[in-house]
C-alpha cells in the first residue's frame, strides 16, 4: 500500500475521557487478521447527536441509527456504538435489516444497551450479505476486553482503504472545568458533500443536551464534512457522531447559545475541520491538498456552489496533479455551476498569484511562477466573484492515475 505523503509520523495522543471505554476485534469480516469490529461504550446517561448522508440508497445501519437517536433516554442503560468495516451492510435488502436488529440485540445482551438505542456503522463493500454471525461471536470477548484507551487501535479497526490511522484530541474548558474531545475518522475515497463514504466518532466528558449537541454538530458540520470532496461521489454508509458523557463536573448545557459554550465550541469546530482535512489528505491517490476559497458571491450559498464546482471538477484536479496552473479550468468550472457570475467582475488567484482580474489575464502574471507554486504540496485557489458578499472554502484533492488504480481493484 502506497502511504499518503500527508500521512505523520505517528498516530496523535488520545487520553482516556471519563465515561467511554472500547474494544476492537479481529472478526475477519473480510480479510484475515486485520481489525475490523469496533465498540465503544458510553457510562448511562450519554447524550448522543449525528448527522447521516442524503443518499437515497442508505445502508442498513444508516436507517438504523437514524431511528436510535430519537430512542427515549432511559439514563439507566449504557450507550452502544458498534461499527464494523471490511463490508458494509448496504443494499442488503431484508437480511441487511435482520442483521443491524441482531447486531442491536447482541449488544443488549452482551452489554446491557438498550438495543433500540445502539448506534451502528458499517462500511466496507457495498451490495455483499454482512456475515453478522462473525459479529455475534466476537462481541462477548470485546465485552471483557474493554479499556479506556484504544483510540488508535479503534481508529484503525474502522479503516478500508485509508492509508493511516485518523485521530485528534483537544482540550477545552466549560464554566472553568477541563473537558476532552476526542475524535476519529475513517475515510478515503467516495467523499463529497452530503457526507461520504466516511465514518467519524467525536466522543467529551462534556455535559451538554442532546439538543444543543445537534445543533452544534449539524451546524459545524456544513462548515467541515460537507465541505470537503475527493471525487463527487455521495456514499450510502456516511455519518458523523458526537457522543457527550457527562462526566465532566459543569452543570448541564441546554442552552445552545450559552456563554459557557464558546470555548468548547472552538474546540469542537477545531476537532471537526482536524478530521475533515485528514480524510482529504488521505484521498485515494492523492499528493496535493487544496483549499478553494470563494468570496463575492451573491450569497454564501452560491459561494459553496461554485467552491464546490471547481473542486469537483476532473478537469480542475488532473492539472492540479500535473502541476499545471491552467486557470481557465478554474473558469470553466465556475461557468458550469449555474451560480451568478460576471467575468468583467472576476479574479482568479493561484495563492498570493493574481492571475486574472476583471475578467483578462494579469500582465505580470508568469507562468513560471504558476507552475513553481503548483509545485506545492498544500494549494489554495482564490476567486472572488465581485458581486456580494457571500463566502466559502471548500478543500479537495488532485486527482491521480493512484485514484484509478485503487477503485479499479477494489473488490479483486
């Protein structure tokens, strides 16, 4: 396997946080002796929100959890997270939904989990049957392996075809008491706005509702996770999890916008852009991460439009990966978002290389000071429409004959 080159040296340290304890397993869903089964548990009382993808053709575990988080909070029972990897129980059909029901029945009876409360992920192979049976037999030994500091093995055990391990730990404050985010993701290719094919587990001792974890999740998440693609493709299987223990010594949060919260907030939006940007610079094939910046558009809905535009755009990644600042692509791929756009009002920056303004080329604009800048591992693109003041960055990857080659061979 050919390692990112934006992969570190070593996996951040995650601390332990009050409230969470895991266990992986080598359940050989797929291959052989490689982690694939992840539990986490959450001490009773731990508030869990999540955000799920838009695709039509959601897998199983999907609908599943999607239904978990509305369970009634009975405070008394442990919060499950099961996530399996290898095959990813989608398009399944009936078996499909038996195996999330005893996969959820399992963890009650493993773990005293209200099963209608359990959350569950897969990813892995899309259209094959999960073989839950091997699930089944794996989780009572899990059950008495927990330990409250697995999170690079668990990073890893949710892994297809990433190249490295995806965690980041932050420390903040609520009302002067220390709290901890911690945060994991798996996700390499299938990525595009609406999610992907990307799983990612953000676990505090903070005590904050439900409530106000949704809504701060949802929020940032349009900010991170949808704002990020590696090829347009929208998976089955995405979802993003923020899981609150309570443990922390702070009165309880129900107030979204409580004072209190803005430290945390900081902290919470820096863990989710941590993880966004590693799934990028993990991107099947990739060797260029890139920023898309966005500013003068009528809104700033039209701005991610056309930040979304250029960096879904083939024509845009491939020159980016030949080194090749050809901007007329940039143009090319703003012109084809259906966004308001005047080229007399345009400018087209390569970094801090203007390129065009006002719609003709910048005469002391050289192209060999463009093709020394692509060079860069770490590009932006800057475009200002000139008409309002709507904004967006959205980051993406080039795009690689590696890409080919990694989802040409997938299921050999």
């Amino acid at each position: 396997m050919t390692i990112s080159p934006f992969a570190p040296k070593n996996f951040p340290a995650l601390p332990p946080i009050a409230g969470f304890d895991m266990a992986v397993a080598k359940a050989g869903i797929r291959y052989k002796g490689r982690t694939d089964l992840w539990v986490l548990r959450g001490a009773p009382g731990t508030q869990i929100a999540g955000v799920f993808t838009k695709s039509s053709m959601p897998g199983a575990p999907v609908t599943w959890s999607r239904r978990a988080l509305l369970a009634p909070d009975d405070r008394k029972s442990a919060r499950l997270i099961v996530v399996n990897s290898g095959n990813a129980n989608v398009f399944t059909g009936e078996a499909g939904d038996k195996a999330a029901q005893l996969t959820a029945d399992v963890a009650q009876r493993v773990y005293g989990a209200d099963s209608a409360a359990v959350i569950l992920a897969s990813t892995g192979v899309i259209g094959e049957q999960l073989d839950v049976a091997k699930i089944v037999r794996a989780m009572p030994d899990m059950a008495a392996n927990m330990s409250d500091d697995l999170w690079e093995e668990s990073a890893r055990a949710i892994m297809t075809t990433d190249t490295y391990a995806k965690g980041v730990s932050v420390t903040t404050q609520i009302g002067g008491v220390d709290v901890t985010i911690n945060g994991i993701a798996k996700g390499s290719g299938m990525i595009a706005p609406d999610m992907a094919t990307m799983l990612v587990f953000i676990a505090t001792d903070a005590n904050i509702s439900q409530a106000v974890l949704q809504a701060m999740l949802a929020g940032f998440n349009e900010l991170t996770f949808n704002a990020i693609t590696v090829d347009s493709d929208c998976s089955t299987s995405d979802m993003v999890i923020l899981a609150a223990s309570g443990a922390a010594d702070h009165p309880i949060i129900s107030d979204p916008q409580h004072p209190a919260l803005d430290d945390f907030k900081t902290a919470l939006l820096k863990v989710m852009l941590n993880l966004s940007h590693q799934v990028i610079k993990d991107g099947e094939g990739a060797t260029k991460f890139i920023s898309v910046n966005v500013s003068g558009a009528l809104n700033d809905d039209s701005a991610k439009a056309v930040a979304m535009s250029i960096a879904n755009s083939p024509l845009v990644k491939t020159a980016i990966s030949g080194e090749d600042a050809n901007w007329g692509r940039i143009v090319m791929a703003i012109g084809k978002s259906g966004e308001p756009a005047d080229p007399n009002k345009l400018t087209v920056s390569l970094g801090p290389l203007v390129i065009a303004r006002r719609g003709q080329p910048v005469k002391s604009y050289k192209e060999t000071d463009g093709a020394a800048y692509m060079k860069r591992d770490n590009l932006e693109i800057n475009v200002d429409l000139g008409l309002g003041t709507g904004v967006f960055t959205a980051w993406t990857c080039d795009l690689t004959h590696r890409y080919i080659d990694i989802n040409a061979d997938y299921r050999s």
